[in-house]
C-alpha cells in the first residue's frame, strides 16, 4: 500500500528553482535548521520527507517517471550536489547554496541530541549501521538510537513494525537511490510526526568505514570528483552527469 498521507502544511519564504523537471527549495543549511526544528515543535500527525538531489538522482528522475512522482512528492528537495548549484545558475535563477544531505544529517542529530529525541538508520549492512549508531551516540549522547541493515524488500512489515515500536523522530534511510525514496513513499504513512531522509552512503560515513571528502576538496566544491576517486564503484554513475549538463543547456536555449 504506497502512502496517501497528506504533506505537512509548509511556510516557505524563497521561490523554489526549477532544474530540468525537479523544483528545488531555494535554501541554506540554517534554514533547513529551522524549517526542521519548526516542524518538531509544530503538534502535527504529517511527516516531513526530505529529498537531497544530486545531477544523477535528478537526471535519473527525467528518465524514471515513477521515481520523479515520488520524488515530486517530498516536502523539501535540496540542491545536494555542485551540479546543481551550477544548472541553476546557468538556467538564470540561482540557488543560494549547496546544502548536503550528510550536513543535514549532522543538524538533525544536534537536534536530537539536544532535545533528547529519537533516530532510527535503515541501510548498509548490520555491522557497518550498527558501528555508525555506535560512533553517533558518543558524540550525541543524549539521543536515543535504533538501526537496521537496509537489504530487504520495501515491504517488509517486519521492519515497519521494528520502527513503529521505536517511534523514532528521525528515520534517515540509506540504501541509495532510488530505493531508499521508494522506501520512504511506500511507507511514510505507517509513521506519525516523523522526519524522513534518504542519506545515501552517510551512514558508511558515520560509521567511518568510508572517509568524507577533506575540508579543501569540499571548499573547492569537489567533493563528487573526490568520492569517485576513493570509491571506484561510482565511476559509473559519472556517465549521468555530461547527460545531465546536456539537458541543462538545452533547457537554457528554451529560455524555460
């Protein structure tokens, strides 16, 4: 059964950008802050679903209609990706930064931390989940956490059951697009009052069995050249970003 809930009832002050055929919501890491910290003091039973957009998921998006539906059906899409940052100025109606989904990450686990709530991660294998719970709750030890591997079928009850029981505030899902999207669309009405994230590979991050890239690469806005230098396993996923650029300038001659 996919979702029917309805979306949390958002404020939103800046006009949204459009990139290819995804509205990004134009705005900082502070005000994503913000925006999440007002929904969990806002008495609510909607869910808040968080889409951090990179040129493969967007170019993956143009291709796969039913990805972009769920997608399009995030309360926030953020520009996680130079790419995008770049389309959108190209286009003439540029975004005020790139916000990335693992320093989103990090902002809500200072929430939590702070307020005393509750996370759950879904993905990775059980050894590596298990390790980056164990490495968040030393630095945010005020927070509750609970994890499970993300190998199994978007439908598996057993694991909805598994969360539900928890009640967490934050669920952040890393199994990768487009499944962990899949995931969270199929799913999100099981679960009340509750921010959720596809975080692609943050969790192997947190675990610290893959690096982030250096402060200078990411300062230099190459953190994507980077990650598929140390991770020969995303070189593919590279062909996706000419073909992307390619739609950008043509959307750009369109004047659209």
């Amino acid at each position: 059964m996919e979702s029917t809930q309805q979306s949390y009832p958002l404020e939103k002050v800046k006009a949204q950008v459009q990139v290819l055929d995804i509205q990004f919501d134009n705005v900082t890491l502070l005000d994503m802050r913000e925006n999440i910290l007002r929904y969990m003091h806002t008495p609510t039973p909607h869910n808040l679903f968080v889409v951090t957009a990179n040129p493969e998921i967007v170019h993956y998006a143009s291709e796969e209609p039913m990805y972009q539906n769920i997608i399009t059906k995030a309360d926030y899409i953020i520009p996680d990706g130079t790419g995008i940052v770049k389309a959108a100025k190209i286009l003439g109606h540029p975004l005020q930064e790139r916000v990335p989904g693992i320093e989103v990450m990090e902002q809500c686990l200072d929430i939590a931390d702070i307020e005393h709530r509750k996370v759950f991660l879904l993905g990775a294998t059980s050894p590596v989940v298990e390790k980056a719970a164990r490495r968040i709750k030393r630095q945010y030890p005020n927070l509750e956490i609970q994890t499970h591997h993300g190998f199994i079928d978007i439908a598996d009850a057993e694991v909805v059951d598994t969360i539900r029981d928890f009640n967490p505030d934050f669920i952040f899902v890393g199994m990768g697009y487009p499944k962990q999207e899949q995931w969270i669309q199929h799913n999100r009405h099981h679960f009340d009052h509750t921010m959720m994230m596809g975080v692609g590979g943050s969790i192997d991050v947190f675990s610290g069995e893959v690096k982030r890239a250096p402060y200078i690469w990411r300062a230099l806005n190459l953190e994507w050249v980077y990650r598929g230098i140390t991770d020969i396993k995303r070189i593919h996923r590279f062909k996706r970003i000419p073909k992307f650029l390619w739609e950008v300038y043509k959307q750009a001659l369109r004047g659209s």
